[in-house]
C-alpha cells in the first residue's frame, strides 16, 4: 500500500490530523485540494478533492461513522475528503444558516474507508460559489456531485 496523503490517516477510525508539506490550495478561506487516498486497486489510488474540519467547537464535532455505526468526534485541523452534498430544508443537519451537507470520507491507520454526514458549516470549503466551481478531479467540478435534499439530523440512520 502506498500512502499519498497521510493526513487521512488515523487511528481508530478516527482521520489524522493534517499531514505537513500535503499540497493545499487556499482561497478566500477555502481550504481545498486535490488528494490522492489509497485504494487497493490500481493504480492504488483515487482522486479526490480534500478539506478540512474547520467550524467544530474545541470539543469538535460528533458524528456517526456509517462504515461502523459508531460516533467519532472529528476535530477542527482533521482533514476529510468530500463525497456527495445536499441542501438541508430542514435546518438539523445544516447549522448556523449554512444549509448544505456533504458526505464526507476519510481513511484509517488499517486502510478501512469510514463515511459519515456533516455540515458544511464544519467544514472549510469556502462559499457555496466557490466550492461548486471548483474542479473535481474525477472531471466537472464539485456542483456536479449534488444529490438532492436533505430532512432531518445528520447523524440519523438512514
């Protein structure tokens, strides 16, 4: 297995802190980048496009682990790459006027891919304009990965 980014690496299922010297790109408090997370296929990795946990409070964030069903608390300067994101109505899940939640993903120290909801309040992605524009590796940018609507609490079984 060869790591490429050792900033989704963790212990416990939980993601690692951000990893020294990874390639970030940093606009107008975006903190956006393409990453590259293992996979045990070749070429033995995805593209991706990575962020941060930004908004948690200092006793972070919990959310629910959909690989394990478990809570992990995430915490602000972990780093997490981005899935599929939806438009909360309701105003559970979405916080602080921030409608938009995203799927986000990270990868621990045994190589297991964890998931779990989150809104994008947490995380540090920037504007709603300037994350939709930005390009996703895997072609279109990350507009292109909108999923419908949201009701409800983020940490809901679904």
């Amino acid at each position: 297995m060869v790591v490429l980014i050792g900033g989704l690496f963790g212990g416990a299922g939980a993601p690692a802190q951000a990893a020294a010297g990874a390639t970030e790109q940093t606009v107008a408090a975006a903190n956006l980048w393409n990453c590259r997370v293992p996979s045990l296929s070749y070429p033995y990795y995805i593209d991706e496009v990575c962020t941060t946990i930004t908004g948690a409070p200092a006793s972070g964030v919990r959310v629910l682990d959909r690989s394990t069903g478990s809570t992990v608390t995430l915490y602000n300067g972990n780093s997490v790459f981005l899935g599929a994101w939806f438009v909360d109505s309701s105003g559970l899940c979405g916080v602080n006027g921030d409608p938009y939640v995203w799927s986000v993903w990270w990868v621990d120290s045994s190589s297991r891919y964890h998931f779990a909801y989150i809104g994008d309040w947490y995380l540090s992605t920037g504007s709603a304009s300037y994350w939709a524009s930005y390009r996703d590796p895997q072609g279109g940018t990350l507009n292109d990965r909108y999923r419908g609507s949201w009701s409800g609490y983020c940490n809901r079984p679904l």
